[in-house]
C-alpha cells in the first residue's frame, strides 16, 4: 500500500505544482508505473475547480466564477497541458515532415499557430462551462469532476496505444514511457469512468465519453499517420481535446 501511495505521489508531483510529502523520493522506477494514477491527480485538479466555480458561483456571475475556477486548474499543474497544446500546434501547423515538426514542439517558443490554438481552447472550454454553469453550478462542477479525470485516462489510453515518437531521449516525458499492464489499466479505467458515472446522469454521461473517445481516436490517428507515435506534448493535446469534449457532452445532454 504504501508503495501504491507512493506511485499517487509520483504522478501529482509530476503533473501539477501541489508538494508531495518529502519520503517520496524521485526515482526512474517510480516514474515508469505512476501514469496508472494520473486519472486520479485528475480527481484532485477537477476537484479543486469544481470547488471553486460552485463556490464563486454563489457571490459572482457565472462567467467570472468559470474564469476564476478555470485559472485554478491552470495554477495547479503549471499549464502543463496546455504547454503541450500550444506545442502540437506549432509542430503540427507549422512542420512539414516527422523531424521538423518534432524540432518544432521542442522549441520553448510559442508561434502564431500555438497562440490561437491556446486561445481558441481556453475560450471554448469557458463558454460551454459558462452554459453549464449558468444552468446549474452544480451541474458544471460535476462536469469538472467528471471531465479531468476522464481526459486524463484518454491521454493514458493514448500513451498506453501508441509507440514513442521521440527517439533522441532528451524529453522529459520518456520517463513514464512505458506500455501498462492489464492491472494497471483497469485500476486508470476505473479512476477515469467512476466520477462520470457517479456524477452525471445517464444521457450526459453516455455523450461525454463518447465525444472522448472519438476525439481521444481521431487525435491518435493524426499522430500515428503524422510522427508514428505520441509525445508529452501530444498527450497534452489530448488532454485538452477530451477535457472539452466531455463538457460539451455534458452541454448535449442536458437537452
């Protein structure tokens, strides 16, 4: 058990800022099986977010209260995955074979296709939460809860699908490289669906996966027919991508 805690201490310190206790030491060992939890680091950053925007929603308009909880969320893991957002868009946008568009996510620099990408996301995932929202905080919390862990499990489905595109080792994402095993699967399967199922009705839950997995799909296609593979910054994409198709599922089913 505390080998398992360990490995949930790996993957938040790892995917967000929050501090870790100090007896969790880094290790390639660690490393290597923490993607099995970060479907549950979701739980924690959709968890705050949802607390913030029912809480703001109770003092402020809906649209500043989804701003507000929407920052938090990107304070807690450091824009990590919009990071990554930004990056496949420059690569893909801007390179023309495998090796440029790898230089490309590599480059620290943001160009044009990154800034609109990121925006344009930023402002899709706040006005749907804002619909949301603006019918039922509660609702749009429970979308939150729902959306980060399962858009964490399409990023895992992703790592676990598709081979490494990157062979130069220099990235940082290498260090959880590795195909999961049936166990460790089913245990991300579980801590990726269950907040869905719990906290969604029916309708909205059954829409929200599937925009997931058909966006989560078609993103692994552009990847493997573009870099024969995934990246860090790719499964940031995917993340994004998920994330927002789950809200907008949610949106669907309402009506």
């Amino acid at each position: 058990m505390r080998a398992q805690v360990a490995l949930f201490f790996t993957a938040l310190g790892y995917f967000t800022r929050l501090p870790v206790p100090a007896w969790v030491t880094w290790s390639p060992e660690r490393m290597k099986h923490c993607v099995r939890y970060l479907p549950l680091v979701g739980w924690v950053v959709g968890g705050a977010g949802a607390a913030s925007l029912y809480l703001l929603a109770q003092v402020l308009p809906a649209s500043v209260a989804v701003i507000l909880s929407m920052a938090v969320t990107v304070r807690l893991t450091g824009a990590l995955h919009e990071d990554g957002l930004a990056d496949t868009c420059d690569g893909l946008g801007g390179g023309w074979d495998k090796a440029q568009v790898l230089a490309i996510m590599k480059d620290s620099r943001i160009g044009s296709y990154g800034a609109i990408g990121i925006v344009l996301m930023l402002l899709a995932k706040a006005a749907v939460l804002v619909e949301l929202a603006t019918a039922s905080p509660a609702l749009a919390a429970a979308a939150l809860l729902a959306a980060h862990p399962l858009s964490r499990l399409a990023a895992t489905a992703v790592l676990h699908a598709l081979p490494y595109a990157r062979d130069d080792g220099r990235s940082k994402a290498g260090a959880v490289v590795r195909r999961l095993k049936r166990g460790e699967l089913m245990l991300a399967g579980g801590f990726g669906l269950v907040p869905a199922a719990l906290l969604l009705d029916l309708p909205q839950g059954l829409a929200a996966l599937t925009l997931a997995v058909l966006v989560t799909a078609w993103l692994a296609r552009v990847f493997l027919r573009r870099l024969g593979g995934h990246t860090g910054d790719l499964l940031g994409t995917v993340q994004q991508a998920a994330e927002l198709a789950c809200y907008v599922g949610v949106l669907l089913g309402i009506g």
